[in-house]
C-alpha cells in the first residue's frame, strides 16, 4: 500500500503543479487582457497625459527656435493666445449709417472723415439734412426744402460762420449785421 | 449492391469511439464540476493582488505599450511578455498554500 501511496502522492504533486500552472495561466491572461484593453481604450491617464505633455514642448521649443516668430516685429502674421492671427486691415464689411454705403471696417474712418466732415462735397450733403445743429450752419431758415444755392451773395454765407443768432432771417439778399 | 453516389459512406464504429479521457480531464472535469476550481481561481486572484503581484505585472504591460505605442499593442504581446516573469515571481507561500489545496482535492475526490 505504501508503494501506492507514494506513487499517488508522486503523481498527486505533479497533477497539482500542473492545475496549479493552468490556474496561473488563465490569470496571466486575465491580466494581459485588461492591461491591452486600458492600453487601446486610453483609459490609463499617466500615458497620455505624459505623450500630451511630450508633444506640446517639442511643440512649444519649435515655436521658439524659430526666428520668425520673435515680438513685434512681424505682428501682422502673429499669433494670439487663442491661436487666432489677425489681417492688417479690418476686413468686416457694414453699412455706413450715414450714407448707407458698404463700407470695410479698416475703411470706416477715413470714409467717416469724407461722409461727415472736412471735405467741401461733405459739408453740402450736410446742409442739406434737417437736424437743428446742421442749420446752425445753415443760413437760418428751418424750412427743409431750404436750398443752399440761394440768390444770396456768397458774402452772405461767409458771414453764417461769425452770426450768432440762431433764427435770424434774412430777406432775399440783404444783407444784416447782427 | 449499387451505393448512392452522393450519399458519403457511414464512418465506422471504430472512428466515432471516443478515447479514453486522460486523467488530465477527468481532475479537471471533477474541480470544474464540483465548483472548485472557481473557488482556487478566485483565491489565486485574491493573494496575487494582496501582494503585489498583479500590480507589477500591470507596471511590466504599461512600460512595454508606452514604448511601443497604444495602438500597436495586442493581447499576444502582452501575454508573452508577462508569463516567464509572472511564473516566476510567484511568491513561494502562495504556491505553497494552493497546492496544498488542490491536492486535499485530489485527496478527496479519491484520485
């Protein structure tokens, strides 16, 4: 019996260690499964956030090497912190509430200058309007259909700039002192 | 007697007759049936993962697919790599404990 026995007990250990083995394996597996479905899944965020961080310094040290990039100097192609590079000249297009023209933005101002101020073309197109302020510098009538292109002496329009009253009339071309 | 052409010819007795099922089977069919090799599974898992095991296995995958790259990593790869180091570093009383239990099992289902 004793010969049995050790015989079992021989062959026991060695079908232990085998099933032990097979018990080993299929956890390897196991393993091995879950680390390639975090791997492939990108769930392990250390990995990533280190390639991240990896990528946007080599990123970050080409930007810097790179001459063109440098101040002000070349600020017409510059890029903000947004990433966002901005033209030279203000491109949107609206209408003038003036003339009602379209008009790019980068243009408004000096169209501003033409359409309400200093040009001679301007000042007419103004004297024509019937706001209160611009018959200031009307020849004081209130009348809307009021022409600029009176009878009137031009002396007379010279002196609208110096008069001081606001509604003084003023008969066909005769001419007041105030 | 003329045979149907199309008919394929009867396999004999001799080839349906199943081998003798190895020993091998027999223990393996007695721990799955009997719920044991559940339980020893379960048990392994639990010990490795108190001492450390499975975390240095998860260490050894996650350097190997940082130096390959995620995308080109399979199960294979993985599985290869960690075997010959998995078999080795298991700590000896764990060994110790689930042959111990198995062979009570073998013991027992009078193998």
């Amino acid at each position: 019996m004793s010969g049995f026995n050790e015989d079992n007990m021989g062959s026991h250990a060695q079908l232990s260690s085998q099933f032990f083995g097979d018990l080993l394996d299929s956890i390897i597996v196991d393993v091995a499964s879950e680390c390639h479905r975090i791997a492939r899944l990108g769930l392990d965020r250390n990995l990533e956030e280190e390639e991240e961080e990896l990528r946007l310094s080599a990123q970050a040290r080409v930007r810097v090497a790179d001459p063109s990039n440098s101040g002000e100097a070349n600020s017409k192609y510059v890029v903000d912190i947004f990433g966002q590079t901005h033209p030279p000249v203000a491109n949107e297009i609206f209408d003038c509430m003036n003339c009602g023209r379209s008009i790019m933005a980068g243009r408004f101002a000096p169209h501003l200058e033409k359409c309400m101020g200093k040009g001679r073309k301007a000042r007419l197109k103004v004297t024509r309007s019937s706001t209160a302020v611009q018959n200031r510098y009307s020849q004081g009538s209130p009348v809307s259909t009021y022409s600029p292109y009176s009878n009137s002496t031009s002396t007379s329009r010279l002196s609208n700039g110096t008069s001081s009253g606001a509604g003084e009339e003023y008969s066909n071309g005769t001419f007041q002192e105030p | 007697m003329r045979a149907s052409v199309n008919r394929p010819p009867t396999p004999d007795v001799g080839d349906t007759q199943e081998k003798q099922p190895t020993l091998e089977e027999i223990i393996n069919i007695k721990f799955i049936e009997s719920g044991e090799k559940e339980r020893l599974m379960e048990l392994l898992r639990e010990r490795l993962i108190e001492c450390g095991w499975k975390d240095e296995m998860k260490a050894l995958c996650r350097a190997f697919v940082k130096k390959k790259g995620r995308n080109n990593v399979t199960v294979d790869d993985l599985v290869h790599l960690i075997t010959p180091k998995g078999r080795a570093s298991i700590p000896d009383s764990i060994k110790a404990e689930l042959l111990q239990r198995i062979r009570t099992f073998l013991v027992s289902a009078a193998l």
